[in-house]
C-alpha cells in the first residue's frame, strides 16, 4: 500500500522537485497568515482583505497565457527559476518594510501583484514540468503527492506562522519566506532533465491560437477549465475570509485562525494521499464531481455553524474534498494534453484555476460588508454543489471521464 501511494518517489528528479517545493510552500503559508492578519489589523476592511488576494491573483489573469507560450519555448527549469528569484526578492522587501515600522497597505498590495507577476510565469512552468518527471501511468499518483505537499504546507505553515506572528512578530514570517526560496532554487539547479524545446517561427499570438484551438477539440476541456474557475472562485473565499469569521462570528484572535487553516490543511494531506492510493482510477471524472458537491455543502455548513468543534470538523472535510477535486481535475486535463502542448494548456489551467481566486475574492469582498461573510460563503457553497449536480446530472461529458 504505501508503495502505491508514494509510488512516483521512485523517481529522482520528482523527489527533488517536491522537496523544493513543499519547503517554499511552507514559507508561503506562513506569509500568507501572517499578511492576511496584518492588512486586517491595519485596514480593519474586508474589502481590502479580498483586494490583497485579487491583486496576488489577477496577474494570472493577465500574463499566464503568455507564460504558458514561454514554457513551451524555454526550458521550463529556468523559466521556474526566475520566478523564485522574483517571489524571494518580494518576501524581503516586505520583511524589511516591517522591520522599520513603514509598511503601510499598499506597500503590501503591490508586492502581492508582484509575487502574482511571477507566478504567473512559474505556474504554467511548474504545471508543465511535473508530468515529464515520471512515466505516463505514474502522473496521476505523481499531481496527488504534489498535492500532499502543498497541503502539508497549510498545516505547518499556518502553525509554524502563528508561532513567529506571536513570539517574534510578523517580520519574522516574511523574512523565514524568503528564506524557503532558496530549497526550490536548489533542487532546480540539481534536476538532471532538460528539456529543450524545438525553436519555431510561430508569432506568441498564432502559438497561444494553437493552444486554443486545442482545448475547443477536445470539448471536455472545455468544460474541465470551466470547473476550475468555479471551484476556486466559489471554494477559496471560505478560507480568504477566515480572520472575519474568527473576529467577528467568534469572538477570537489568530489561533483560531490558525487552528482552522491547519485542520484544513490536515484534511487536505489525507484527501490527497487517497487520491495517491486510488492512482489511476477508473472514472475520474464522476468521483471529482461527487467530491465537489461534498465540498459545496461542506462551505456551506461550516459558514453557518456557530459550534467551534463542529466547525473544525466541517474545515476537515472542506480541506480533504478540496484537494480531492483539485487533484482529479488537474490529473484529467493532464492525461488529455500532449506534451508540445502541455506549457500552453496548462497556462489555460492557471488562467482558469488561479484565475478564479482574485476573481471570486474581489467580488466576495465587495459583497461581505453588505450581506456579511457567512451568508456570502454560504451561498458560495451552495452555487458550489449546484455545479456538481449540473455536471453530473445533465451536462455529462465530465462524468463520462
């Protein structure tokens, strides 16, 4: 059993990739705590909140279509590279602002665009890389053990970051993210792949046309870009507003925030080493939008408890069926594309993926001053699972995957 669920392991370069990118993505859990707590405590405004989120998010929207032509042009390795080069250069220059007590919201707003600015470009990279480390038949339990480390970061990353914000200040959370760019910076110059692609002649516009034009044949593609917007739009709010509901609905400070953040997090590593274990599984498609109505109902239940057990058990199962959608819809989309095209389809994944979250984020923010954050998430959940219900029931091309 456990060689199945780690079975992509097995593979050297994949070990180190992971490595790298589970001990950056601790670092970033620990920022992301720490600059959610910060600009509340310094705007007090919900709007601003969502708008933090919206403008780390947004460059996804405007330049990760065009990174996914870069990935497909440059060797995916260095584009990655660059854009850590990039995020670390952002994290100090937050800690430094800190340090000398003149940081003010909009010094946090556009280090966020920045950070977006590049993952932007790493994203669509990182998408494309991960598949050409192990064979075709091990890519799914592959994205599941990728999944595994990003979720293990949303459970050490909010603990260790709630640790530093109340025993050595925010600073200190900044600066421990800088820090954790140099694990991937290293694993990616130790990778013995190296992927070259062919040069063309092909203008970037005719080559993101050609990524397009792609997706339209394969209709499922379609409507698996249209899931990934809508499960981030809808699911990632939920958590955006976290610091909301334990102000304002529980009457508590960071360590409730926290507490949630990791719960869910736990909830995530064993949603995700399910999926591991069922590898190649037969019917994907109708497990990830079973999962998906499980997870609409769960928001939704955890917006309207006002029980703190019962609300850190509904952010377990929030956690576990999230990444259990995550994980099967990216393995899908991975399955179909060819690798010529992998950089550009998957910049389509991330301009529909990561695209959902600023875009899902502002409009939550703008909405949870009038109606308040449980009733907006609450409904944010329902849309959710009314979704699932729609793939599953009437338009079935999904489901027959």
């Amino acid at each position: 059993m456990l060689r199945r669920v780690f079975k992509a392991f097995q593979y050297r370069d994949f070990r180190l990739m992971w490595v790298g990118a589970c001990t950056s993505s601790i670092g970033t859990w620990m920022q992301i705590v720490a600059q959610a707590w910060l600009v509340y405590d310094l705007s007090k405004s919900g709007f601003l909140l969502g708008l933090d989120m919206f403008l780390g998010g947004i460059p996804i929207f405007l330049f990760s279509l065009f990174g996914g032509v870069i990935a497909d042009r440059f060797e995916r390795r260095r584009v990655l590279l660059a854009s850590q080069w990039v995020q670390m250069a952002s994290a100090f220059t937050l800690t430094i602002l800190v340090l000398f007590h003149v940081v003010h919201v909009w010094h946090i707003l556009g280090l966020s665009f920045v950070s977006g600015f590049a993952q932007a470009f790493g994203s669509p990279a990182y998408l494309a890389l991960i598949p050409t480390l192990v064979k075709k038949e091990d890519m799914p339990n592959a994205i599941a053990l990728n999944s595994i480390q990003f979720n293990m970061a949303t459970v050490i990353g909010p603990m260790l970051g709630g640790l530093a914000m109340a025993k050595l200040g925010n600073a200190w959370c900044f600066g421990l993210n800088g820090l954790s760019f140099v694990a991937p910076i290293v694993s990616l110059s130790m990778l013995h792949i190296r992927i070259i692609p062919e040069k063309t002649s092909e203008s970037v516009l005719d080559s993101m046309k050609e990524g397009f034009r792609f997706i339209h044949r394969h209709g499922t593609m379609e409507a698996l870009m249209v899931l990934a917007f809508a499960m981030t739009a809808l699911g990632v709010p939920a958590r955006t507003f976290l610091p909301i509901f334990a102000k304002q609905v529980f009457h508590r400070g960071p360590e409730m925030y926290t507490m949630c953040l990791s719960i869910a997090g736990v909830g995530s590593v064993l949603g995700a080493l399910a999926v591991a274990a069922l590898g190649n599984v037969a019917h994907k498609g109708r497990i990830a939008l079973s999962t998906l109505i499980l997870m609409g109902v769960g928001i939704t239940g955890f917006a309207l408890s006002r029980s703190v057990p019962l609300t850190f058990a509904l952010m377990f199962l929030n956690g576990a069926s999230m990444v259990g959608v995550f994980a099967m819809v990216n393995s899908l989309v991975q399955l179909i594309t060819t690798n010529e095209m992998r950089g550009r389809v998957m910049s389509a994944y991330s301009f529909a993926f990561r695209g959902g979250m600023p875009m899902g984020n502002l409009v939550a923010g703008w909405l949870v001053p009038i109606f308040t954050a449980p009733t907006v998430v609450a409904v944010d959940g329902l849309l959710l699972a009314a979704l699932g219900l729609y793939f599953l029931l009437v338009h079935r091309k999904v489901a027959a995957l």
